[in-house]
C-alpha cells in the first residue's frame, strides 16, 4: 500500500484566524466563551481550538460537554468521542469519509441507534501498525465502554496489513456499509472486506485513538464546527516532568504547513473581556507586520502593559504607580491582588479611557505575560516541542533565533482576570460579576451550552 503515504491534501482557502486556548475553568471561561461566540458570530474568529487541560472533574466534564467535537484524541485513553454527524443507511449504502494522523491504533466506532443488527468496530493499524480488524458487538453498549474492554468479543475479521497508517501524514479512510456487506479503504485500497450486509438504521459515528496514540481527525462536518476540543496525551518519548502545554506546542510544529498562512491568537482562559470592534484590527496588524514574533494586545492585569498604561496617561498616579517589572516578570501588580482588583474596578468604571488609546505598537524584547497574544503561523516551526517554561522561551529563546521583536497593541484592550498569586487577596467573584454585567451592557449574548 505505497500510496497510503502520500500527503494529506488540504483544501485551498482563505488565511484563518485561529483562537487557542489552554482550558479550562468553567467559573473563569463562562465570559471568554462569550466574547468567542460573540466573535464567531461576526465572522472575526474562524476556529477556536479549546485545548482540554482541566484540573479537577467538575471543569473536564464541562469541557466535554461545551465542546463536544474533538478534533484531537489522545493516546492514554480508551473513551470514544462522537462525530458532529449520524451515518444514515436508509438505501443500498451509506459511505463515511475521514482523514486521520495517528502513528497506530485508529478506531472507528458505529453504535446503531435504529433498525435490526450489530454495532461495529473497525481498527485500522491496530497492534502496533501491523494489523486491522473489524468486530461486531450484538451487546449494546459494550462498544463504547471502556470498562468492558475485557467482554469484547474476538474480531470477526482480521487482517495482517503492516504500515498502513503512515508516520507523519494523515490517512484518507472510506468506509461503507450497505447491501454489500461492510468495507474499508485506506488511500484508495480495500483493507477490509465483510460482505454481510449491514441491515438499515442510523448508527453513531464515534472514533478514538489510544494504545500509545494520539490522534488528529478531520472529518467534512468538522467544518459547521468551529469549536474544537483538542485532547492529546505525553508522548512517551518526553521527560516525565514536561509541562502539559508543550503537547500543544507539538501538535502545532507537526501540523505547522495547514496553518502556514493563517494567524494564531493565543489568549488565556481567564480572559474575561476582549474589544470585539477593535479585535480584526489587530489581526490586520499582527497579519501585515512579519518583524513581529509576538504581538500582545494592551492588557489590563498584565504588568507590563499596565506600566505601558500609565506612562501613556491612561492609569493616573492616583490609582497606584505600576513600574515595569523587573525582566518583564513578577512586580507589584503580579504579586498583589488588593492593586489588580482596584484596577479592574478602574477599567470597568470606564472602559473606554482604555480603549481610546492609539499610536503604533510598543516595542518590548523582555518578559510579558503572554495572556492575549497573537503569531504567524508561519512562524510555528520556530518553537520547540518542549520548552520548561513557554512564557519565557517565546520572549527570549525563540524571538532571538527567529531574529525578530515582540510588541505590544495599544489600541486593543483586553482584560485578564487574575495571576494565580493575586487569587487569595482578591474578590473574584465580585470582579467576574461586574464583567458579566459589561458583557452585559454591550450586547455580548450569555453563555449558550453546546451539544
């Protein structure tokens, strides 16, 4: 199967704006969530990635529910995850088209909702890339229940196809089911063949990765998706101490030409307002201004913006003296949660004091708080898969290879909710009401659950 290692082909389109965030918070992201909508709704946001990095089960089992497609699946985890569609069988056949990149171990699931017959189970370079297989499962519910991986039955049919699924590139699967039994094609070849027919019904499309695989899916419905959740396991081979975010970093370097020509804007997942009327501006900046690896929005809760802010007479002298911090990290601002909850009552007082601010970006090649920040994609390969401490190798390490400048927008505001050194001496539950009732007072919908 020579072919199954040709590139996946994407698409032409037009250059994206993609939003990434590490998530997730409930009691934090309720306002981010919507500002996003709000955003999507205006078209100035294409795609929000919601990278699921939750700390507790209360705030996962929110995540799953808020954004139910996931676009990727990990490799320490046998959970199914549910496609936006239903495979609908009602005549001679029906067809499901996919693409994926996983290195081993791609399973699709059919839980059938109506009609007469078996659920299926088709593994596409199962046990360790050397074979594929289909079983059948007359128990409902065994298919999608991890805790009863020990009941599934033998495969019904198995077949010893070794490499099917390349390393790097995606796959292209065709599956159908119909009158003439079930079958599946990978890069334009039959590798699995069962000609019992497959009775009608509609089934669930549900797909997961695992047994050291990470997968990345992109399937045609993906598109009326724009809220992704993406959900990638340590790769064996990093230091058990890698932080969490580098999987992202990862998934982004190995996927780096889809989003060459698109902008990335990564924001925290306690943003809790953004200006929406200023907001393709500084994507327009950040798209037409290449000198730049990083470009911050004027962040109120971020120090060194906040520095920028008085300087630029929008903080006077009477609310406190915001000095920059010292290398860009740290400083009063950071550390005190009294002086960050009187700025926010600041900014919310009037907003507009800060969003009237103009002039060109802010050169600054020291530490900022990344909290609201944009880059090229074209720049994704400059930065590594692991880094102990991203913050600081995006304003050093990477900026000086890159041999460019990070700045600052001080023409769009965005505000950040709290340093987790600020939390104990701050009303936060106050602060985040009062920023409801901004999102509120400007028009911006409540949050809407998902599903």
């Amino acid at each position: 199967m020579a072919s199954a290692n040709a590139p996946h082909m994407l698409p032409e389109r037009k250059p994206r704006t993609i939003l990434v965030t590490f998530a997730g918070r409930r009691d934090r992201m309720r306002l981010l969530t919507r500002y996003v909508d709000a955003a999507i709704a205006r078209g100035l946001i294409d795609e929000w990635h919601v990278w699921e990095f939750a700390r507790n089960p209360e705030d996962t089992r929110w995540l799953r529910e808020r954004f139910p497609t996931a676009q990727a699946t990990p490799n320490n985890s046998l959970d199914y995850f549910a496609s936006p569609r239903l495979l609908a069988l009602r005549d001679a056949v029906a067809r499901l088209q996919f693409s994926v990149r996983a290195t081993n171990d791609v399973h699709i699931g059919l839980r059938r909702l109506s009609g007469d017959g078996p659920d299926y189970e088709i593994v596409i370079g199962g046990w360790g890339n050397q074979a594929s297989a289909l079983r059948k499962f007359d128990q409902r519910g065994l298919l999608s229940d991890p805790a009863a991986c020990a009941q599934r039955p033998a495969p019904h049919l198995i077949v010893g196809a070794a490499g099917v699924l390349p390393e790097f590139a995606f796959a292209e699967v065709d599956l159908r089911i119909g009158e003439q039994g079930l079958s599946v094609s990978v890069a334009g070849e039959i590798l699995l063949n069962d000609p019992e027919p497959v009775g009608r019904g509609d089934f669930d499309v549900l797909y997961r990765t695992g047994f050291g695989a990470n997968g990345d899916w992109r399937f045609p419905e993906f598109a009326a998706q724009p809220q992704r959740r993406f959900v990638v396991g340590p790769e064996s081979y990093y230091p058990s101490d890698a932080m969490f975010y580098n999987r992202a970093y990862q998934y982004y370097g190995a996927t780096a030409g889809e989003y060459a020509n698109d902008v990335i804007v990564k924001c925290d997942d306690d943003i809790v307002y953004f200006d929406l009327d200023r907001f393709a501006e500084f994507v327009a900046l950040r798209r037409s201004a290449p000198q730049y690896l990083l470009v911050s929005a004027n962040v109120v809760n971020n120090g060194v913006c906040a520095f920028f802010q008085q300087a630029a007479g929008v903080i006077p002298p009477t609310e406190g003296a915001f000095e920059p911090p010292p290398g860009g990290f740290g400083g009063s601002l950071w550390a005190e949660g009294k002086k960050a909850e009187k700025l926010h009552r600041f900014f919310l007082a009037d907003p507009a004091r800060f969003t009237r601010a103009g002039g060109d970006p802010l050169i600054w090649n020291e530490r900022i708080s990344i909290n609201f920040i944009a880059l090229l994609g074209a720049d994704l390969p400059l930065i590594p898969d692991l880094m102990r401490d991203d913050e600081h190798d995006l304003c050093y390490g990477v900026r000086k290879r890159a041999k460019k400048v990070n700045g600052v927008d001080p023409r769009f505001v965005a505000s950040h909710l709290s340093f987790w050194k600020q939390d104990a001496d701050m009303n936060v539950e106050a602060i985040l009401r009062d920023y409801e009732a901004l999102a509120d007072r400007g028009g911006v919908a409540p949050e809407r659950a998902r599903g």
